[in-house]
C-alpha cells in the first residue's frame, strides 16, 4: 500500500523482526492475540467499521458475512459493496477487532483499514508521541497500556508518531493513559479525541486499491505479450531453441508474484476457511496449469504454461476494469462528500477567522461570501442573497433567502455577503444525513436477490465439482466426447479434435473453472441500486432502502396527507373582495395596517400578502383585540375593525352584499375576515392553506401510471372536497383523527393488497408511514416523519413522488436485466466449456467482459428518462 501502515498489532520487542509488506505491497497479517484488545469490564457492545476494497461483489460480501458470523458475539453485520465497507457490532467480552479482521481475511480479502468504536458513552483519543519511531517502541507503548484496565482497543501508527485508544472512561482516564505512556520511557507531545473519516478512509483505501491493481497489470501484462509473440512463431512457421525455458521463466512472475500471489494467498485462506471465492477458481485455472506444463521438461507434450500466464493477466485485467468500472457506478456518495465545504470562515472575538469544518460550533457566526458554499446548516442572521439548493432539491433554480430563513450546508451563495448562525454540525447536518440514507440504500438488499444470493453462496464449489466431473469425464469417455470437439473445429479455430483425452481434459476442466463468473451474479443487483440511489439523491430522492426500490415499483394505491402535503402547509392570502365604496388596495392596505398588531398567523399571512403585492402599509395606533372576535385599530386617523360577522355586528356594521361572498369562501374551505372601516362595511378578505404548484400536475401524472390516489385528512368533509376536486383526488378520508390514519392505510391494503404509498410531513403522519408498504416523508417535515419513511422528498413536492416511482421502474428493470445476463452467461457457458468447445483464455476473457457488461448496463440506468413534466 503506498500509505503508511497502521502497526495493530505489534507486540514485539525488536525492531528487526517487524513485518514488512511482501511484493505486491500488501499489509502484513496482524496476529491474533486476545490481550491487544481487552475487554471492557462493563461489558459494553462495540462497532467495528472495516474497510475492505477486495469485497467487490454481493457474492464477496457474502463470503465475508459467513466467516464473520463464525465468531462469538457478533450481534449485527452491515456489508456495503459501493463503499467496501463492513460494520460488525460485537460484544467485546467475547471476541475483538483482531480476531474479526483475521475472520475477513481467512475469507480470502485483505483489510486496508479496521476503527472501532464503543457503543454507549465509550471514548476515543488519539495521543502524539514524538519519540515512537519503530515498532520495537510501538510495542512497548501497546505492551504499558494493555495493563490498564478498560481498554477495548490500541492502534499504534509509527509514521505519524500517533497511538488512538479505546477506552472505557468509567475504569480509565486519559491523565492515566498520558502517565502510562509516559512511565513507558515516552513524552506525549498531545492528547485528543479521536474521529475517523470513513468516507476518507474508504476512498483511500479504493484508489490504493486501483493502483495496485494497476500495478498488477502491468507487472502481468508485459511478460504475457512476450509470451504470445513468442507463441506465434513457435506454433506456427519456427520452432525457438529453448522456447519452453524462456516462457517457464517469463511466466513463472505473473502466475507466482504480486497480482498472482494474492490470488493464491487469498484462494488459499477461503478454502481453509470453507468459504470458496472467485479466487479460487483462478488459482486453480493457473496454477495447475503451470505446474503440469513444467512435465514438458522430461517428456513431450503439449505445454501449458502460456494458459497460465495469459490467464492470471486477464484476471488482473479484469479486476482492474472491473474495479474503475464499479467507481463510476458508486459515484454518488463521492459527489456528495465532495459537495461540504472544507473550511469557514467564522466571527470570534469581533475577528473573522478560517477553521476546518470539523470544528465548527453549534451559535458560531460564519461569514459566507458570494460565490461560496455554506460550510454547515444554519440560519440566516444579517444579509440577504440567492441560494442554489440544486444539491438538496435537485431545481437549479436560485431560492431568496434573507434574515431568519435557513440555509443548508454545501449550498452556494449566488451574490451577497451572508452572516450565518450554525445550528446543526457533524452528522446532525442535512448533506450528512443525505449521504447516510443513500449508504443505507446502496447497502441494502432488494427481494429479488436473496435467491440469488443463495445459490451463489454454493457456486464456486459447484464450479469445481462440474470441473472434476468434466476432467474426469473426458478421461472415461473421450471417445464419446470427440465427435462434438469435430463439430466445434469446423467453425472454432482453438477447437483441435486430435488433442489426447488427457490433454482435452484438462483443457475443459480448465475452462469450466475461469470461464464461471459468481461476481456477474454478485454485481446484478448492488450496482443497479448504486446508480439508481445516486440518481435519486442528485435530484432530491432519497432511498433508504432496496426493498423499498422493489415495492415501489408495484405501487398500486398512493395516500396523500392534505397540510403540507398536497397544500403548502401555511396560511397565505388568496382574496380580496372590496365593496363598491372601497378600492382592493385601501381595503388590504387598511386591513394589513391592523392585522401587524397581531402574531396569529393568519394575520402574518395577510401583513405578508399585503407586502408581495407593493403595498404601503400605514402605522397602527390604538391596537385592541377583541376575544373572539377580531381585531381593531386606528389607520390614517380611522377606525378599523377586522373579524367575524359578529364583530361588525356588534358594531352595527350592516354587511349587505357581503354575506353572500363571506358563505361562499367558506364553502371552499377559506378562512374569510369582514373588514369595515369607519363602521362602515368595506370588504372581504380570505386566508386559506393554497394548494401547491405541482400537486396537479403530480397527480395527473400518477393517473397516467394507473395509481388510485386518496386523501386522508383531518379536516371536514366540504373543505376535503373542495380540495380534492381542485386537484383530481380519486377518493377523499376526511374527519380522520391522527390515530385513525394507520386504520385507513390497513383499510386499503385489505382492498388493494399489498401496494400502498403513504405520504405525510408531519409527526402524527410516521405510524401510517410504518403501516404503509411504502413510506414516504416530505423533506421538509418533521425529523420523526423522515426516519420512519422509506423514501424522502426533499423538496417536498409531489412531482418527486412520481419520479420515485418510475426511477424505481427503471432500476429494477436493470436489476433483473442483469440477473437474467448472469445466469443466462453462466448456465449456457460452462456447459459449453465442459464439453470442450471453449479454450481456457477464451473463457477467462468471456469471464471478465460478462462483470463488466453487468456494471455497464447498471451505468446506463443514467439514461432514464424520470422527469416529470
């Protein structure tokens, strides 16, 4: 690895003994040894988080899932093959982070990287000790503070001079972990608490691995074409002195060193540890071959040395191809890292300073210039701008934002000078909690692959057995097996019917084992939902998961919520109706001067109507509210009065013309205010929660797809109605209690089965989004509606719902397009290999372009057209 490496498990006392990485710079294997990770004596769970950038496929992760599952204590295992990372949470009485690294490992994958973390109010500090120059020191440092009670883990890195301890804080503090080191012969220059970046350290870990792999290439590929314009000839016009000599020698380094010795190493491990991987079959496809080939040395036949060489280099090649394919699958979690801001620029002490991100503080006042991005959530305090929000809703078009309004982290400042008060930091933050749900989806499964997965779990050794069943059966029954070997020479070139039954053997059992591909199978679904997550994340669709992407897709019944749902969710002013003796603007004018006396918010929504439409709003004197019944107040030296019928009645106010246009706003679920001015009856105004922009267009569209759509509302019968036929709602819920939502949601699942959406933004909406077979929560709701939902809509419209819905469509489409190439490929391809008619190198190419066609149609998935119009 190019990086330094982590010394975990160092316990020696001579610096010339350390481990030393081998040719094809791997880590070395940290030995097991219970003592370097004591348990901590309260008996806490703890979580490790590995890296693992072998871990390409759901075929691998499988393979890892089972080694893990072998060891004592392990409560829960979390695999993601888009970030080759592993969460494992284990009781730390009963095994360690040693022990469950070596458990990954046996399976056949190296570790790039292994943090624990306790779970509870366990802690993390990172001390800096200058004078740890070797490992000889850094197992004196593990050796002093393995004898303190309530250690869970030690890492000790020598490159940065750093030791990260996770403790128990109720048996051990970090003054007595300084004095330990100490007493040890060593300064500590620092102590901290420790954080480790996963996301970092995971992409890390994916470029090193590329480069290596890259490296592995060409370390193969150089010999192997020298082999092959040697072969030329050789086969074909001029014999070469020494031919079988110089290529023995030539591939003798690919099969045996670097790329090829961690493929032995690691078919090696999983054999031993009864979880076969696609290693295995190439290291029986190469070395085997090699090896038989040598026997050309003493007695003529036909060598089989070039197979090897060109075999292990297409693997490298494919493992090389297959890994750069797999990071433009996975892109989405990389783009929204990369979205944050690095650094702010915050006001302390009345100077304006430029600190990480990371240190931010929650009330810590960021100056946000034009142009830059927002480096964390919060609110608006001085300045006023346009915000591009594109990263969370997915719309490039700019949003106003002034004082009081929040603002998200990673936005972008358009063009003023912004002061911003942070009020959210970390993982609390919107953008970490985008990446968080779109890591839950990528790591999850969907329905469909658990079968998959089952008979994968089985593949590789069935792989073998059909290759000893194929060797042995051209043994027995060659001359049965000749005729077909004629057949395929007449349009095969590499077919040769002469070749002796051992030869032809060996040939077939060779090319059953590199042409069967489990990662195909393992890679059909995960990188599917990889692209399909990142879609959904780019335009302000969040997944949680891939059962959701599956049941999404079947949706039969949507459920809407009427406030903030298919209505904004907030009072706004819809009209102004004067009488003939009164002008619009005097009326709202006069109206708007006396409701700025108010906090109800419907006032608010008039004071706020009043101003989107230019007007002047004159000062109020006399300000009174009358209980029940309205407000009054003095405008221009007259005497206002705005509320109910009874109110103007009071005051003698004869409302004439205006009872009628009072009941007929209230028919439509408006909130309607009577104003006279001088006792005089002047008009009508009427508040009312409007519909939102799209929620037609978004319901017309879920008609287009053949979905029933209901509201489900608290509101009365005529108000619901009235709504409803605004926007074309199929059926209507109304008088409906919080309570009685999940009864409503079970109703039409008992009507409709099991394909019913429910949407809803509010706290009483997250037991109907449990009962629903789908949840879906509008990002701008409440925090409790979101994480009970399977899908958020973080803008919140209903438009976002539909392209749900059909960006589910598309991608279990490619889901099940790339389980049927993947069978389809291994079930017509190994029986052809079996009887012959594939040669070995053909096959392994066959192998590596059939994961790569599977990633290649995920990637295509981009292409979906999921917009609304």
């Amino acid at each position: 690895m190019a990086t330094p490496k982590t010394e975990k498990e160092m316990n020696s006392k001579n610096c010339c003994c350390a481990d030393k990485p081998d040719s094809a710079g791997t880590q070395p294997k940290p030995q097991a040894n219970r003592d370097t990770s004591k348990p901590s004596q309260s008996g806490q769970n703890a979580t490790a988080q590995l890296i693992v950038p072998g871990m390409g496929s759901n075929h691998c992760a499988g393979l890892v899932n089972t080694s893990i599952e072998r060891l004592q204590g392990v409560a829960t295992i979390q695999t993601n093959i888009a970030s080759h990372q592993v969460d494992i949470v284990f009781d730390v009485n009963k095994t360690n982070l040693d022990e469950i690294r070596i458990a990954v490992e046996s399976a056949g994958y190296d570790v790039a990287d292994a943090q624990l973390s306790l779970n509870g109010d366990a802690q993390k500090v990172a001390m800096t000790v200058p004078g740890m120059g070797s490992n000889h020191c850094a197992g004196l440092v593990r050796t002093s503070l393995e004898r303190l009670q309530g250690i869970v883990d030690i890492q000790t890195n020598i490159a940065n001079h750093q030791v990260t301890v996770s403790f128990d804080p109720g048996l051990v503090d970090r003054q007595a972990l300084k004095a330990t080191v100490e007493k040890a012969g060593y300064d500590v220059a620092s102590i901290e608490s420790a954080s480790s970046d996963s996301h970092q350290a995971a992409e890390d870990a994916e470029e090193q691995y590329l480069a290596q792999a890259w490296r592995n290439l060409w370390f193969a590929a150089i010999p192997t074409t020298i082999i092959m314009l040697l072969m030329i000839p050789e086969m074909f016009w001029q014999p070469i002195p020494g031919y079988l000599a110089i290529v023995a020698l030539l591939a003798f380094p690919v099969v045996f060193f670097r790329g090829g010795k961690a493929t032995h190493r690691s078919a090696w491990r999983s054999l031993k540890n009864r979880t076969a991987n696609m290693d295995v079959l190439i290291s029986l496809g190469s070395m085997p071959p090699y090896l038989i080939g040598l026997i050309g040395f003493f007695y003529p036949m036909t060598s089989f040395i070039e197979m090897a060489s060109t075999i292990m280099t297409f693997h490298m090649l494919g493992r090389y191809l297959e890994t750069r394919a797999k990071g433009r699958a996975s892109q989405a979690i990389k783009r929204l890292i990369n979205l944050g801001a690095k650094t702010a620029i915050i006001i302390r002490n009345n100077t304006e300073l430029e600190v990480p991100v990371k240190e931010l503080i929650i009330g810590d006042v960021m100056v946000v210039k034009p142009g830059g991005k927002v480096p964390t959530d919060g609110e608006i305090v001085e300045g006023n701008s346009h915000l591009d929000e594109s990263i969370a809703t997915g719309e490039s078009v700019p949003v106003e934002k002034g004082p009081g309004d929040l603002v998200l982290g990673a936005t972008i400042n358009k063009e003023g000078l912004l002061k911003v008060k942070a009020t959210k930091i970390g993982a609390d933050t919107f953008l970490s909690q985008v990446i968080r749900l779109v890591e839950q989806a990528q790591g999850s499964k969907v329905p469909i692959q658990e079968f998959a997965d089952r008979v994968t779990a089985s593949f590789v050794p069935a792989v073998i057995a059909i290759a000893l069943m194929s060797f042995v059966a051209w043994i027995v029954f060659a001359d049965t097996f000749r005729p077909i070997l004629e057949w395929g020479a007449t349009f095969l070139p590499w077919v040769d019917p002469s070749l002796s039954p051992i030869i032809a053997a060996t040939l077939a059992a060779v090319a059953v084992l590199v042409i069967a591909c489990p990662c195909a199978l393992g890679l059909a679904t995960p990188t599917a939902i990889m692209v399909g997550s990142g879609m959904g994340a780019e335009k302000g669709v969040l997944i949680r998961s891939g059962e959701a992407i599956q049941t999404l897709k079947d949706i039969k019944v949507v459920v809407l919520d009427k406030t903030g749902t298919i209505t904004a969710g907030k009072p706004s002013l819809t009209d102004v109706i004067p009488t003939s003796a009164f002008s619009s603007e005097v009326l709202l004018a006069a109206t708007a001067a006396v409701e700025s006396g108010s906090e109800h918010p419907l006032a608010q929504a008039i004071v706020q109507g009043a101003k989107e439409r230019q007007l002047h709003i004159p000062p109020l004197e006399n300000f009174r509210s009358i209980t029940a019944r309205g407000v009054e107040g003095v405008v221009n030296g007259q005497l206002v009065h705005v509320g109910s019928r009874r109110l103007l009645s009071e005051q003698g106010v004869d409302l004439g013309e205006l009872d009628e246009t009072l009941r007929s706003l209230e028919v439509q679920g408006k909130t309607a205010m009577l104003v006279a001015i001088d006792k005089q009856a002047a008009g009508v105004v009427a508040v009312a929660d409007t519909i939102k922009e799209d929620s037609k267009s978004a319901i017309k569209a879920m008609h287009e797809l053949n979905i029933h759509v209901v509201m489900v509302t608290g509101d009365n019968e005529r108000t619901a109605k009235y709504v409803a036929d605004q926007v074309g709602i199929d059926q209507v819920l109304a008088n409906v209690l919080p309570e009685g939502k999940v009864d409503s949601v079970k109703q039409l699942q008992a009507k409709y089965g099991n394909s019913v959406a429910m949407v809803g933004d509010g706290i009483n909406d997250a037991p109907a989004l449990k009962q629903a077979n789908v949840g879906i929560a509008i990002g701008a709701g409440a925090d409790v509606a979101i994480e009970a939902a399977d899908v958020t809509l973080v803008k919140g419209e209903l438009t976002k719902l539909v392209e749900a819905i059909l960006l589910s469509r598309a991608t279990f489409r490619k889901i099940v397009q790339n389980l049927f190439w993947a069978w389809f490929y291994n079930l017509a391809a190994i029986p052809v290999a079996a009887v012959g008619l594939l040669h070995p190198m053909i096959g392994v190419i066959a192998m590596t372009v059939s994961s790569l066609s599977v990633i290649g149609n995920s990637i295509l998935l981009k292409r979906a057209k999921i917009n609304v119009n």
